[in-house]
C-alpha cells in the first residue's frame, strides 16, 4: 500500500501544528506556503494564548467557565461542542508549548506569567512578552524542520495554492499549485488537503493583518464548491494605530497589562494629555462597564470608542478620529518586561514614546470570524470524538480547514488570545482524523484530472500576461475596493449601503476582467499573482456584503443601527420591570430569528447563495450579552427569573449531564 500523504496548504500555527502531529503520527506531509513558513501571519500575534491554568483555578475558574466565556463573548453563534473540546484541551497545549521551548514569561516563582484579556474576568492569558505569535510560531517551526530532516515533510516555500482537485464524485483528491518563482505549475495528489490559509483582512485594504492575508486560497475553495460560515462576522480590532501603507494593532494585552482608554471631557482639549486632570477624562468603558471595565469583549469596546468619537464628538483630533490608551501609570520596568515588542511598534511608527506620552488609537479591521464551513462529530460528552474523519472537513469530502481559515470556533466576536489557541488546537486535533482518512482512501488514477487542472491553470496564466492593454490598475481597484468595504462592510452597517456596496463590488469584478498586468515576464511575476488574488477577492466580499445585508438584526461585530435593541429609559421601578420583560421578549424572538450559522455557497454566476444552518447550544443556553453594563440589571434580573422558571420545568423531565 501507498504510504499515506497530505497536503497541507499554509505554514502559520494551524498548518505546523497540524504538520508535526501527522509526521509524529507517521503521515508524509506536502507543506505548501507562499512565505517562508516562519513569515507566516502568525508571527505578528502579539498578546497571548488562553488557558484554564493553576492560578485561574485558585480563583474558581474551569475549562467550563473558558467555554462559557468564548460562546457568550461570540453570542453563541458558535457550535457548542467544538469549543468545549478547544478549552478541554488549552492547558495541555500550553503545555505542549512550553516544553517545547517557548519562553513564555515566568512570575518570579517561576510560574508561567499570566495576564487578563477581554471578555473574561480571569487572568487566563499566557505570553511571551508582547510577541507570543512569534515565539509559539518559532517553536513549531522547529519541530517541523526536525521532521523534514527526517524525510517525512516536504516544504514549498513561495508556492500559491490555485485550487483543490476534486474527482467525479466530488472528492478532494489534491491541488494544483504553482511556484512563485519559475512561474511552473505542479500537481499534489493526496489522501487529503488541509486548508490552514489564514484571514482575509486585504479585502478591506488596509487592516491590521499581514499583506499575504488576500484570502486567495479559501475564495478559490469557495469557487470549487466548498461553503462559507458566517462571513459577515469580520472583528474590528478597538485599539490600533493609522498608517498609509496598514494599520498597526496596539494588542489587547496593553489593556490587560492595566493600560486605560479615555477621551478629554472637552473636545478636542489641546493641553498636554499629561496635564489634563482626572475629572477632566473620560474612562467611558470603565464608566459603562465598571465590572468588565477596558477589557470588554472587542466589539463592544469598538463601538464605544467609535461612538464616542463620532456621536459624541470627543475624538482627540479633530481630523482623525481617536481616543487616548494611556500606559503612564505603569512602572517602566514592567512595560518594557511584558509590553516591550509593541510599545517599540509605537515608537517606531509614532515617533512618541509610550511609556511618557498616552498612546493615539482607533479601531482597525482585524480579524475574521467566518470562514470555511468545517464538519465535527459530537463526543458523549458534549465535545468532540477525536479521530472522527467529519472534524474540520469541509463539505468537499477530503477537503480540510483549520485555523483561522475556518469558521468554527468564534461565533459572532472572538474573544482576544483564544485564535492562537483555536489555531494549534484544530492543527492537533485533526491529525488523527486524517490518518483514519489515509486508511480509506479511494482509488482510481487521477492522473487525467491533474493534467485537465494544471492545462486550465496554465491557460487562465497565460490570458492574464496577455492583458496588457487593460484600462483597469489592480492596485487602484484594490484600493477602491478597500475602501468601500471598510465604509460600509465594518463597526456600523445599513442595509441601503449594503445594497449599493454589493452592487459596486459585482462591477468591479467585471472590471478585473480589464485590468492589466506591467509585468509580463514569467519569473518572479508578483504583479501577476496579486492580480489573479484581487480577483479571488471579489466573491468573498461579495458574501460578507450579502450575508450581513440579509441579517437584520445585532449580533457581535455585526451592528446594525436599525435592529439595536435600546437600553431601558425608564426610572420608575415598575415601568422599568415592564421595559426589562418586553426587552427580554424582544431578545428571544430574535433569538429564535436569528440564532443560526450564514452558509454562503458560491451559485453558477459567482453570487452566493445564502442558507441558514442551526447552532448546537445544547450545552450553555444563549443569554443577553449585557456585560454588567450599567443600567442593565434590570433586564439582567428578568432573565435569570426566566431562567431559573424554564431550568425549573426543564429538571423536572430531562436529567442535566452537561456542564461536568
Ligand atoms: C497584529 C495581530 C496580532 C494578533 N495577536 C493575537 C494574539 O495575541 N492572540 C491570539 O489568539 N490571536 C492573535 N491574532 C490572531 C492570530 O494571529 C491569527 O488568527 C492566527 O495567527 C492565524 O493563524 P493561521 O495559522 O490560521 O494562519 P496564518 O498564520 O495567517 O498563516 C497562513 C498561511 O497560509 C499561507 N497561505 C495563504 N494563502 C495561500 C495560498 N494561496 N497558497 C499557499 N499558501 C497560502 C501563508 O503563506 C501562511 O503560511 C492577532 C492578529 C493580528 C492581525
């Protein structure tokens, strides 16, 4: 028999984590990435990872109150069992990691070092330093070239995935990529393909993520039949800094190190940050939310700071919408000991030094909650079954994601440090589900298929090089399209910019058709390869745009003005407990609208096609997402009476098990 092999395409944390696990396992793994590997986005995570820990159990934390967290910080638009199994699995991953060498930070007993992000009220975040991507990355990189050495990897440095390969019945049986060097095309058959390709952050132009993060290979799955989950839910990140070329995150770890977000109560106050006094700033999230306080979950702080900036009109400047993060207070020693690899992000891009001066922020594009549509198989326990060859697969069977990439674990809003986790996590978790694929694969030559692919890749290359007289510039249009997204498609959405935007972005994909390529030669041809990804952008903005024009309602990082539901006005105690019973009315009908995955398959024109898929909440019921919001007691009093009458009736029939 064949020895079993796999394709994995992206070498960020997802895709090592998945490689070393197949090797170690005895798979041979095709590893395909357009950057060196240790270039992958993943580099660039700042603040964390998170995991129930030693410490957080003192507090009376648990993997339960991890789960609890993530599926309330996404507003329980996530599937219920995949998430149990990722924080089930957070300390021995951290484990992991530290044996692997990560230096994460030590307390000066020696523990690993702790610190709290947003969306939690415990200290469940482990880093190292401000630079915890880079070192976890480093460390799998490692491990994946001990195995390469050993003659079970092999690495394709600077290669672009063009598309999987399916067979007649629609089998993934491998892809077509092609080198960015000589420009030559390749066939990878394999057992089975893994998608580990990160976020798409570029369809917004500027954002806080890498210039590789075009979002290319999953549109190009998406084009070959594979869905899309919840591509309306992109997270804008609350605190970054502006610059010409990308935005530049300013991690959540500065909040959870103590850092504070305020605005001078008079607009546009000129005097020195330093010499405002306190009576005279505004810690607007401390003040609305005194029991999460800076370290609410992203899309609510975004908001805030977004509203109080352009509502109630105290940006900082007056020409550039900001809010002031303020570090002073903390002793230098300490920031340059757990913040250091940001705070020399700042001085090096602002030319002011954090430490003396509060730093300018606002919100940036970040992250994205959607992605491929990804399988699981639901354990006994409320988690999964490990080794299930259903967990991360896409509905092409043989086609696999992970990461980021995929659409599983996040729901509505990712909570800050539980994306690195989600990363290495469904990398691990999936290896043995492959193995258990390698042993039933389907046979029958394949050889035809993958000459049809690489003759249909070779030729749409070819038209391209030949597009020379085109009156469109993909970087213009590129740009262009960056900018209306991040108009209409980011913190505030309406449906009548929705619709227009929708109908923009179908033109300008008819109008890549005349883009020309400067570049015609076919060696190192960038120009070419951004091109062929600005075309692959188009049908993902396009199902973020419709997703998000179809969902009327609030939910997470999709806000639309229209379908808020207000907070309560009245004073009076009575009218109050009546405003409270019909807002919580309200949450349920809408709940029981809206409550459901965006599946988005890419119809015979290139337009999605919208459906809506059920949520497995079986193990956390969905509650309002109020957190200790001031004024919200009320509503918080009705639904825990609700509650308690339902889990009342609820007791008296079904036995609970959930929650052990
Ligand atoms: C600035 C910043 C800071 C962050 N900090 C944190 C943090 O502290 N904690 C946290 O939990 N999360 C953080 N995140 C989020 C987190 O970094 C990412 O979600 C995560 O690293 C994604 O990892 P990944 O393995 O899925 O993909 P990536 O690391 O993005 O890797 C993608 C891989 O796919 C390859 N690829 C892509 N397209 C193709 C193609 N067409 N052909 C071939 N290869 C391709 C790339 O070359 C790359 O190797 C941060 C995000 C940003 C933007």
């Amino acid at each position: 028999m064949a020895q079993p092999r796999v394709l994995v395409i992206g070498g960020g944390l997802a895709g090592l984590a998945a490689t070393m696990r197949l090797a170690e396992l005895g798979v041979d793994v095709d590893l395909v990435s357009l950057v060196p590997v240790k270039r992958s986005h993943s580099v660039c995570a700042q603040g964390g990872i998170n995991s129930v820990n030693a410490l957080t159990r003192q507090q009376g934390d648990s993997e339960w109150k991890h789960l609890d967290d993530t599926v309330y910080g996404g507003d329980f638009l996530q599937h219920q069992p995949p998430v149990k199994e990722m924080a089930d699995w957070g300390p021995r991953i951290i484990d992991l990691m530290d044996r692997l060498g990560v230096p994460f930070n030590r307390t000066s007993e020696g523990f690993r070092d702790q610190r709290r992000f947003g969306g939690t009220l415990y200290k469940r975040t482990a880093f190292a330093g401000a630079t915890t991507g880079q070192q976890l990355l480093y460390a799998l990189d490692e491990q994946v070239r001990r195995w390469e050495v050993a003659g079970k990897v092999k690495k394709w440095e600077f290669w672009d995935f063009l598309g999987p390969v399916l067979d007649d019945s629609g089998r993934c049986r491998g892809a077509v990529c092609q080198d960015l060097v000589t420009m030559q095309f390749k066939a990878f058959p394999a057992d089975a393909v893994v998608l580990a390709t990160g976020g798409n952050g570029l369809i917004y132009g500027r954002s806080t993520m890498s210039m590789v993060c075009t979002g290319s290979a999953v549109s190009r799955a998406y084009r070959a039949g594979a869905w899309y989950g919840n591509g309306e839910f992109i997270q804008v990140h609350p605190t970054a800094i502006p610059g010409a070329d990308k935005l530049r995150l300013m991690s959540e770890s500065a909040r959870g190190e103590g850092g504070r977000v305020w605005v001078p109560r008079i607009p546009q106050d000129p005097r020195d940050p330093r010499s405002i006094p306190e009576a005279e700033r505004s810690y607007f999230l401390e003040e609305r939310y005194p029991k999460y306080g800076n370290l609410v979950p992203r899309d609510i702080a975004t908001r805030e700071i977004f509203d109080i900036c352009t509502t109630d009109g105290l940006s900082v400047e007056k020409d550039r919408l900001c809010v002031y993060l303020d570090l002073t207070h903390i002793p230098r020693e300490t920031l340059d000991r757990k913040l250091g690899g940001i705070l020399e992000i700042y001085e090096k891009f602002q030319g002011v030094d954090p430490r003396v001066t509060p730093m300018k922020i606002f919100p940036a594009v970040h992250y994205s909650m959607g992605g491929l549509w990804v399988d699981y198989e639901k354990s006994g326990t409320g988690g999964m079954v490990e080794g299930s060859i259903r967990n991360q697969q896409t509905n092409l069977p043989g086609l696999y994601a992970i990461g980021e990439c995929d659409y599983q674990y996040h729901g509505a809003n990712r909570l800050g440090a539980n994306s690195l986790l989600s990363c290495i996590f469904s990398g691990l978790f999936l290896a043995p589900s492959l193995v258990n694929v390698c042993g039933g694969k389907p046979g029958g030559d394949t050889t035809r298929l993958f000459e049809a692919e690489i003759r249909r890749q070779e030729e749409r290359h070819r038209e391209l090089l030949g597009r020379t007289a085109g009156d469109e510039n993909p970087y213009a249009l590129h740009q262009e399209l960056g900018n209306l997204m991040t108009r209409v498609a980011t913190v505030v959405r309406r449906n009548d910019q929705l619709e227009a935007a929708y109908d923009d972005v179908c033109e300008m994909a008819r109008r890549w058709k005349r883009c020309a390529v400067s570049d015609t030669g076919n060696w190192t041809n960038q120009n070419v390869v951004f091109t062929k990804s600005l075309g692959d952008m188009f049908p993902i903005a396009k199902l973020i745009l419709k997703g998000a024009l179809l969902r009327d309602e609030c939910r997470g990082a999709h806000f639309k003005p229209a379908f808020a539901m207000p907070g309560l006005a009245a004073t009076d105690p009575v009218e109050k407990r009546r405003e409270a019973e019909q807002w919580c009315d309200s949450f349920e009908a809408n709940t029981e609208k809206w409550l459901k995955s965006t599946i988005a398959a890419c119809g015979p024109d290139g337009d999605p096609e919208i459906s809506y898929q059920e949520i497995d909440t079986s193990l956390i019921p969905p509650r309002p997402r109020l957190y200790g919001l001031v004024g919200g007691d009320a509503i918080e009093e009705v639904w825990k009476q609700r509650q308690g009458s339902v889990a009342t009736s609820r007791e008296a029939v079904v036995p609970v098990g959930a929650g052990s």
